[in-house]
C-alpha cells in the first residue's frame, strides 16, 4: 500500500451535525425552515401587518415604524421558538464574503434583571462598529459613522443561535459601502426601462424582475494536506507544485462518480442550503479532480446574490466538518481547469412573460428581438465595464487560459438567433411589416422553433453566451460576490432601453404626424427601425467563433472591443466617461462612490499580490532552498564515497547523473535566491508609491512576475528532489481525494 507523507484528515473527522433533519425527510418539508418567508410572515404577523409588509416587498412601498416594530416582534417569537438568543445585521461590505456582529437580544428590564427585546429599530438600522471595512475614504473624508439597513425583499434566516438579517451598508451621507445597495438600485433601474418597453407589447406589465441563477464551481482538498500548505492557508491557491502525472487528461472525473466522502459533504450540504431556502438543483463532478458544482434554481437577483454569498459561507464550514477545505479561488491549481461562476440572466415580467425566451407569434418574437438586440446593445457599449466588474487579482489567472472565457467581452448568440437579427436588418422593411387588412398586422418574422432552449448550440469559450431563454455570464470569477457582474449587467441593459425607448417615442412623434389619418402602425415601424439602427451598431460584439484563438484577439482588437489584460488597469473602466453618465443618470452610483470603490479594488488588489509575494519568498527560502540544498550534499557525499571506492575514471561515470544534478540544484537554488531578492526590491519600490492605483500597476507590473518565474525554478527542484524529503503535499496528492 502506498503510503502517505501527510496526515488525512478524512473521516476520522467528526463534529456535531449542522442540522436536526434526518436522512428519510423529504426535502419539501424541510425547504425554508430556517426563513422567515411568507409562509412564517402569515403565521407570526397580525394580518394587517402582513399585508403592509407585502406591499413593501412588492411594491417598495415606505415601511412605517409600526409596521416595523409589529415585524419585529413577530420575527423575534419565531426566532426564540427556534433557540435563538442573538440577532445580527448581515452585509456585504467590499472586501470577499459578508459580515456580521452579533448582539443578544437581551436588554435590562430596569429592576434588576433581563428581558429579551427587539423592536422595529433594532431591526430597521444599526450603527455597527465597522470602521475597519473599506471604504475608498468616503467614510474618513465626510463622515466615520457607516449604517446598516434593513433589505425588506431578503428574507430574515437564521444560522445556528442567530437571527440575520440581511441589510445595505452606507455612510452616514448615504454613499454605498458595499454590493447591495447599488444592485438594488440598478435593479430598479431596470425594471422601470424594461417596464417601459414591455408597454409596446403589453401595456399591462407592471414590473420586470432581473433573475439569476449561478452556478458555483470548487474544489475539496482533505483538510489535512491543506493544513500543511501554507501558501493555500494563506492565499487560496498553490503558488508552486508540479504537475500530477495524472491530472485532468482522462477527463474521467467528470463523468465519474462522486467519491463517498464527497458525497456525503454535498448531502448534508445540500440539505442545510434547503433549509435555508436555497433551491439547490444539481451538484456534479467538473472537469478538473476534486473539482465540483453545484447549482440551484434561479431566483429574483438579489435574493439569488444573497444566496450565493450565504451557500459560500455555509459551504466552508459543512466542508470542514467533513474533514475538508472547501476552495473558492479561481485559479487553486496551475495547469488543471479554475472554477468560475456562470451567472445565468434574464428579465421576466409580472404576468409572467421571460422576455429573452422566443414566443409563438411574430409580435412576440419582435419584443423577444428587442431583448436581445438591447441586451447587445449594453454589453456592446459598456464591454470593458463588464469586463472589469468580474475582474479581480485571482479571476485574473482564469481569464484568457484555456478552459475559461478569453479576456474579451463578446457575445454568442447561435445560428437561430443570429439568422432572426440578419433577417430584421436586411429585409426588405415593408415586407417585414404589412398591414394585414382586417387580420390586423403581419410581419414577416421568422418562428423559432420552441426546442432552441435544448438545441442551442453551446459555444464553451463564448463569456456572453445566448442559451435559448437567458444569456449566461461565464467570465464571472467562483469567489466573486455576483452582485459586481449584476451592477453592471442590469446598469448597462437598463440604459440601453432607455435610449431604445427614447429613439422609438422620437420615431413615432414623427412618423404619426407625417402619416396623420392615413392607415399605419407608427409604434411597430419606430420599434424596427430603432432595432435595425441597433443591430448594425452592436455587431462587433457578436462572435460565434472560438474565443481562445489568437486570430480573434487580433479581429477584437480592430472591432474595438476592450482587449486589455492587466487587472488594475481594467479597473479604470469604472471611471471612463461613459461609465460614469450611465451609473449617474440612472441613479445607480455616483462619481464619488465609483470613485471610492476603484481605491477599494486597486488597494485589495496590491494587498493580495503582496501577500502572494511574501509567502513564495517565505516557503522559497525556508522550505524550498533548504531542502534543495540539503539533498544537494547527500548527492555529494555519495559521489565523494565513489571516488573512495571505484578508481577516478570509474567513479566519473557512475557519478555522472548525480554530479549533473548537483550542478542543476545550485543553479536553480542560486536563481531563486537571486529573484527573491528582486521581488522584495521591486515591492520596496512599490510600497513607496501613495497613489492606489499607480501603487496596483507597480505590483502588477514588476511584482507579480515573479511569481511565475520562481515557481517554475521550484517546480523543477521538486521533480529532482528526493520525495521522502520534499516539504509541501504534491499535486498527486492534494487532487485526489481518497
Ligand atoms: P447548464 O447546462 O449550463 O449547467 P442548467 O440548465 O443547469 O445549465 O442551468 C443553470 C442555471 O440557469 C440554473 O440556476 C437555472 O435555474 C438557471 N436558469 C434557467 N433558466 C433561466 C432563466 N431564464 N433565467 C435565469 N436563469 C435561468
Ligand atoms: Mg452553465
């Protein structure tokens, strides 16, 4: 039996169980148990309280103090019900995850003794001693005090002893501190422009909702080899390893079954997500080992972000109950696929109506084609923003290889669709829109066959990909908090319907005066006019080919897309004149908060390199060197020893591969040793810069290379070097669970 170097973990790991659901429940009943969602609203409410805070959630109506206290009370008698003594504000601040503090509900009763109290204050808005969160500087320049506030359309859920409640983050001036709060605000942009648009087609909608269903992808390392890799303790990602000589080759982990203790992770996993109303659909094995996913339904935006970041946090502890290490960063293994987060987007109406599926009547499929054309129409304008707000220092090593999404914004749409927009665009426009006499209006509007949804044909390397119903956001890093790509994406789309309608209302003024009295459709000529105007202009963003060809860097390029690579200088983007006017006019963020929010990113980004930085130099010259050198002299004892047995000639010979390897050891320690100490010189120049964002480029330039070119030396000693002494887990290790 082969035996190991390091300690498993594995199943002689054991804790308390996270949840009391026995294994012959049926996930229906114990879906939600830990929300309170309406259901617990209707039983733990006075019913007229319950109808306000409806009309809150729906509608947004102002939530009255009353209300807010009655909500309270009812939450808090669920809450003890089910062993709660704490409460606490859940939010989103800048930095990765979320954040709470915790406060018990008691309080004194003034005669000595406690009682348990929560009121509609305590729930609504909450001072919480955040100072250490960024901020950009919004808070140290205007006002230190950050608040948190209540988000009435997530519902309240509780984690162990404590009731969460999730809430923005924002000044004491109101600039947004996190993700929340302008997620809501483009989600309300883009209902109004849509709701807008949809009136062309069905004046009866009402509201249009943003969707979203992710689809989180990680790896599991036993937690015992974690433990003893300090670079994936502290960065998240191995900063050295060669690679396995088994690693993704045979692709057999994808359609492999799922090892028992990681099934056994994703059972109980699964099952705390339901209870906490997570919708949990699939789970599978991914293309790399140990590399898996798991999805749920899509849900209304926001709720589906808070899901997301919630299943993340609960995915860390369930994983270390069953003896693992859950990793979410991008890139944890170099030569083996990274892990993204596909987020899967559309817009849906009130009455029911997914306004980026096909319908069954050439009028709907106008208004299908006009969702399409303005989605286009956004991403094409604002590509580079896109690009940006799913950027960061570890989905940066993901973009552009070979298993993601190039690091070009581009659009997929399949032969169906692309055929409908050719159609739209050249036909001839009387034939396309006739007066039927009394059958009313006929346009020449092809059917798409129900099937495309199934049929589409899946371009893998396509980070914008139509995929029959919805369009999927594949550039989105696993780690990331979704609500950065949902800011820009329903930002950009919502904007792109107002300019729409804004052009179709200016095309409709004037044909109706023109053609007073005489037999016309002004509003469907204005619509595919505006459209044809709109497919021509965005048809730069719209590449069904292969994104990772060096060809379509070239042809990008000339199109004018955004082809830049480094990381803090696609944040910029966030600045650019049109970015600004578009998060402005819809009210979205302002300069100032754009402002703010590009110091957060440059300074995280320095931050993570840095750290980066520090540990390959730590392990490089206290772990690698060391050991390096030490088998090193072994090697010369031994060709010592040859000279004393065998005559010289002899000797020469036999020592000849060890005397090879001695030299390769110095030369490759020497060359580490040398780098290293360039890397610290190139920080100390780095560290010296004030300005954030030169500060970044500095790093990325001059720092962050290093970090390739010292691993390559490592992962070369680590093949020469006598296993039994070689200090970290290998590869072949790490990615195969047993
Ligand atoms: P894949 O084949 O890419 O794995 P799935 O069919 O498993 O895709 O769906 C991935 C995600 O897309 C799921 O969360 C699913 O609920 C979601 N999804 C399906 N239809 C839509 C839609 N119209 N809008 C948003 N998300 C959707
Ligand atoms: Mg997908």
């Amino acid at each position: 039996m082969e035996t190991l170097r390091f300690q498993v973990v594995g199943e002689a790991f054991k804790k308390k169980p996270l949840t009391d659901v026995s294994s012959t429940e049926r996930p229906a009943s114990y879906f939600g148990k830990k929300v309170f969602n309406r259901e617990k609203m209707y039983k733990y409410l006075p019913k007229d309280i319950y109808a306000k805070m409806i009309d809150v959630m729906e509608n947004g109506a102002a939530l009255e103090r009353n209300v807010a206290d009655a909500v309270a009370e009812g939450m808090k008698q669920w809450a003890t019900e089910n062993g709660v003594t704490h409460y606490t504000h859940w939010f989103q601040p800048l930095t990765e995850g979320t954040a709470e503090k915790h406060d018990s509900f008691i309080e004194h009763d003034g005669k000595g003794g406690m009682v348990e109290e929560f009121t509609g204050k305590l729930l609504v808005q909450q001072e919480p001693d955040a100072s250490s969160f960024p901020s950009g500087g919004i808070r140290s320049t205007f006002e230190a005090r950050g608040y948190s506030a209540w988000d009435p359309t997530s519902p309240v859920f509780i984690i162990d002893d404590t009731l969460c409640i999730p809430t923005v983050f924002i000044s004491y001036t109101g600039e947004a501190l996190d993700y929340k709060a302008p997620l809501l605000r483009a989600l309300h942009a883009v209902n109004v422009a849509a709701t807008e648009v949809c009136h062309y087609f069905d004046p009866s909608v009402k509201k249009v909702t943003s969707n979203l269903g992710w689809e989180q992808e990680y790896f599991l390392v036993d937690e015992g080899l974690y433990s003893a890799r300090p670079d994936l303790l502290l960065t998240g990602r191995t900063l050295m390893g060669h690679d396995s000589a088994k690693n993704q080759q045979m692709e057999d982990h994808y359609f492999g079954s799922i090892p028992e203790r990681v099934a056994a992770f994703m059972r109980e996993l699964e099952v705390v997500a339901l209870e906490l109303g997570i919708p949990c659909k699939t789970r599978h094995n991914e293309v790399a080992p140990n590399q898996f996913e798991l999805a749920p339904i899509f849900e209304e935006t926001n709720l589906a972000v808070d899901h997301n970041m919630l299943l993340m946090s609960v995915m860390k502890r369930v994983a270390r109950k069953h003896g693992f290490r859950v990793l979410l960063h991008e890139k944890p293994f170099a030569g083996i696929n990274g892990s993204g987060k596909h987020n899967n987007w559309s817009l849906s109406t009130d009455n029911g109506i997914l306004l980026h599926a096909p319908g069954k009547t050439p009028e709907q499929n106008l208004r299908f084609a006009t969702f399409i054309v303005e989605t286009l129409m956004g991403v094409y304008r604002h590509n580079g923003l896109l690009k940006a707000s799913i950027m960061s220092a570890t989905n940066a090593h993901r973009l552009g290889a070979n298993e993601a999404p190039p690091a070009i914004i581009s659009s997929f749409l399949g032969r169906q669709v692309s055929e409908l927009l050719d159609h739209i665009e050249r036909a001839d426009r009387d034939d396309l829109l006739a007066m039927g006499g009394k059958q009313g209006l006929k346009m020449d509007i092809p059917e798409i066959p129900e099937l495309l949804i199934d049929n589409t044909d899946r371009n893998r390397t396509s980070p914008f990909a139509f995929t029959g119903n919805r369009f999927e956001f594949r550039a989105v890093g696993s780690e990331a908090n979704c609500a950065s790509a949902m800011i820009a994406l329903n930002s950009a789309v919502a904007e792109a319907l107002v300019s729409f309608k804004k052009r179709v209302d200016a095309r409709i003024a004037a044909t109706s005066a023109a053609l007073a009295g005489t037999e016309h459709n002004a509003t469907f000529h204005a619509i595919i006019d505006t459209l044809r105007e709109d497919i021509r202009t965005c048809k730069p963003i719209r590449f069904d080919g292969n994104g990772y060809s060096d060809e379509w860097k070239a042809e990008a390029a000339r199109r004018g897309l955004d082809v830049e690579t480094s990381c803090p200088v696609i944040f910029e983007r966030y600045l650019d004149a049109e970015s600004v006017q578009m998060f402005e006019s819809l009210g979205v963020m302002t300069r100032k908060e754009l402002e703010a929010r590009n110091e957060v990113k440059w300074e995280t980004y320095t931050k993570k390199i840095q750290i980066e930085a520090r540990v390959l130099g730590d392990l490089s010259m206290n772990h690698i060197i060391p050991v390096a050198t030490n088998y090193q002299s072994r090697l010369l004892a031994n060709i010592e020893s040859m000279h004393k047995v065998f005559p010289t000639m002899k000797a020469d010979a036999l020592s000849a591969r060890n005397l090879k390897l001695v030299e390769e050891i110095a030369e490759r320690t020497s060359s580490i040793e040398t780098q290293v100490e360039e890397l610290v010189a190139a920080r100390k120049v780095a560290n010296r810069i004030a300005d954030e964002h030169q500060k970044a480029i500095a790093y990325h330039d001059t720092v962050a290379p290093f970090l390739d070119s010292i691993r390559r030396q490592i992962d070369k000693l680590e093949l020469i070097v006598d296993d039994a002494c070689w200090p970290l887990p290998k590869y072949r290790e790490l990615l195969f669970i047993r």
